[in-house]
C-alpha cells in the first residue's frame, strides 16, 4: 500500500486495521487551516515508471513503491539521461537499498532507485511517467477510543505516513492496533485513544480539532521503529518528570534487558507536536532503535526481514507493563498509622512462614504501610523500595483486602488529598 500523509494508501490501510479494532475514519478537507499549517492537497499515485528506449521499464513502481518520491507531481514526457538523473535519488553507499524520499510541500517529481540500477543506466531518451492526482480532497486519520472508568485518557499515536517501510512504521501501527485490541475487552480505569495519523501535519491537524478535549490526556505514548532487534528505547516527554516518564523508566529498569532513556529533545516523530509549549502533555516516545540511527532506515532495507517477532513480542509486552503501571498507580492512606499493624494476625505474615523468596512481599507489605501517608502514589513508593510496582501493586491489594488502606482522590495535578 503506498501511504502517504494523504490518499487512498492510508484509507487502505485503516481498513485492514478495522478488521482488529473499533476505529472511526476521519476526512480534514484540503485547504483547512491548523495552526500554522494548512491540510494539503490530497496525493493519489496509480502507475509510474521510467522507460528506455526499447520501451522496457527500468524503474518500475510495481516492483516497488520506494521508486517514486511521495507527493510527486504528475509527469509523462521524455527526457534525456541528464535530465532524468536531476530527478533520481540514490544510496551511493547503500548501493543495493533504495531510498525512501518526500516533497511534500515542494513541488517536485523524483524517483528512488538503487544506485546500481543507476549505474546500469545507457545514454538515450527515456520516457517518464507519474500518474498522479496531487488535488484538493483530505486528509485521512484513524481513531480508537476505548472509554474507561474515568474520562483521563491515555493516547497512543502511531505515524501512519509511510509506504514500504516496516519498523518506521508499520511496526508500530501494529503495536498500537494490537494493544488496543487487548485492552478493549476490560474497561480500564483509564480512557485509551489509539491515534493513526500522517507525521507531522496529521498530529497537528488532531491537536487542532481537538484542542478543547486535549487536557484529559493524563499520560501518552509515541510509538515508531518498535519491532527492530535492538533494545528499547524511551525518550522522555518534554516535561521530564511526568508519571508516563517514570513509568516507562520503572518497567525498563526492572525489565533486565539493556534500554536507554534520554531526555526530550525538539527533534524526533509527533512527540514534537504533542510536547510542543502550547500543549506540553505528558507524551514520551517508546522505540526500539530511534528512526535515523539504524542505516536501513528510510531505505528498501527496512523491510520484514528487519523487523523481528520477539522484538514486536517484547515492546507489545513493555507498553502492556507501563498500562499496568498508570492504572494501578493509585495513593493511599495507612489506616493504621500508629505503630505496625499486626501483619500475623490478618494473615499477612504467617503466610510469608520465612522462606526468602517470599520475604520480598513482606518488605513490600511494610514500605506500602510506611509511605502510604496520602502523599506518596505506589510507584512513588516502587521507586523508593527498589521494588518491582507489581510486587508494590500486591502487597496493596492484600492490605486494601485487610482494610489496612484506604485509596485517597489525587487530582490531576498530582495533589492528593484524602476522602471526606
Ligand atoms: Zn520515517
């Protein structure tokens, strides 16, 4: 499917995706202004290639979608060799990948080929053609709200813009889908919105239209490159210090694999858009290796072969341990402040009967009761036990059971304060 960041290849693909998950289409209409963007003309391609004299197609764009620059502007006429060669885009390094190239709000024409393909090339005529529509119409996005007990969402957004690419993005596209379609059957504490846009022009056109509702996003994920054999990848959100932020790190660091973590930084995939300063929501961006950093990247070498099940496996697992985090991050009082309440006598410690790999619970049992002052939220107390926020999360749910605990209401603003 050729996507772009309009056109019938992103309506093809949100339709495979409708297969897996509730997910509502969305046409913005050229020419409507979001911020300080416009929505573009709509790009459609139906054939092109590049003929020599003998009348054979020596670049062929049903070999390959890579071989036309997206959002090429129709052409059919015939050229010599130096003037095509102005048109064509090639990996000198690369020489058997060919490049994936845009001219989005440039009007240009161009292929990509693979640098040997080019150097095969005779002197002569070729014939040129692209036969495309680059004309009024919309632009197309994808969504998947998953309500929940409250109306604090989650987003997950995943760039839906690229043709034959697979970790940058289909990977993603993937996760997200097949995440929201694990979620979907248990209602959430959280509300979940999956968000399939074009890069860049797609987040901003979202965050325009939905500008009123975008405060109840309380947590969100940026998902691209995710299926790759690399480590995991987490980029913060602009804030820095946000709960998705530490989230993420909480789960990479108990995971015991290699990550890295890194601070925000203005350049990368829609992060930018959703952590831009008149928005600044708490939205991180969770890869494998980061888009630009892995040399197949925007090539033909970004194919299946590079993509790796137990890679896609593990980052799906990782996102489903960050959801277990923000939906069981909840604050609680010690209902029994006043020494130790007597663990044994509830069954809380006879139960742990000294045997070392159940002394982890005890410790967790007795960290939860010590911080649990309204003020501190589990993971806050996972961090400062060392913990795991599983084994935190248990050990609240055996003292809630016990009526050790009772939850406190914290704002969104992260104030807690106890039930009236
Ligand atoms: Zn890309």
């Amino acid at each position: 499917m050729c996507r772009s960041i309009t056109g019938n290849g992103v309506r093809d693909t949100l339709r495979v995706l409708q297969r897996h998950i509730p997910l509502t289409v969305h046409e913005v209409p050229s020419g409507t202004p979001v911020f300080d963007w416009t929505v573009p003309n709509e790009w459609n391609i139906r054939d092109a290639y590049v003929k020599n004299a003998q009348g054979e197609r020596v670049i062929d764009f049903r070999r390959s979608n890579l071989h036309v620059m997206s959002y090429s502007v129709p052409v059919h006429r015939t050229v010599s060799l130096e003037e095509l060669k102005a048109h064509l885009h090639t990996l000198p390094a690369q020489p058997d990948w060919i490049p994936y190239r845009t001219s989005y709000y440039k009007e240009d024409w161009g292929f990509c080929l693979s640098h040997r393909q080019l150097s095969e090339l005779r002197e002569g005529e070729y014939e040129v053609c692209i036969d495309a529509t680059l004309a009024p119409g919309h632009l197309t996005y994808g969504a998947c709200y998953l309500p929940g007990a409250s109306a604090a969402e989650v987003l997950v957004s995943a760039h839906i813009c690229h043709p034959s690419l697979c970790n940058d993005n289909l990977s993603a596209v993937a996760l997200a889908t097949f995440l929201a379609r694990e979620l979907r059957p248990v209602r959430q504490r959280y509300s979940y919105r999956f968000l399939f846009a074009p890069g860049t022009i797609g987040a901003i056109t979202w965050l325009c239209l939905h500008e009123a509702d975008v405060s109840r996003v309380q947590h969100g994920l940026v998902l691209s490159c995710v299926g790759d054999a690399g480590h995991l990848s987490y980029k913060r959100s602009r804030r820095g210090n946000a709960e998705i932020d530490r989230a993420v790190h909480h789960v990479l660091q108990h995971s015991g694999q290699a990550h890295d973590v890194e601070d925000f930084s203005p350049y990368g995939y829609d992060e930018r858009q959703f952590c831009s300063p008149g928005f600044d929501l708490p939205v991180g961006r969770l890869s494998r290796t980061p888009g630009g950093r892995f040399p197949e990247y925007h090539t033909s070498a970004d194919n299946l072969d590079f993509v790796r099940p137990e890679a896609l496996a593990d980052s799906y697992a990782t996102c489903r341990s960050v959801f277990d985090v923000l939906e069981g991050n909840q604050t609680y009082l010690n209902r029994n402040p006043k020494g130790e309440p007597q663990l044994g006598r509830r069954g809380l410690y006879g139960a742990i009967g000294g045997q070392a790999g159940e002394r982890v619970e005890e410790l967790a049992l007795l960290w939860v009761l010590s911080l649990s002052d309204g003020s501190r939220s589990l993971l806050d107390i996972a961090e400062r036990a060392q913990m795991r926020f599983d084994t935190i999360r248990a050990a609240a749910d055996a003292l809630m059971a016990q009526g050790l605990l009772a939850e406190v209401a914290v704002t969104s603003r992260g104030n807690a304060s106890a039930p009236p």
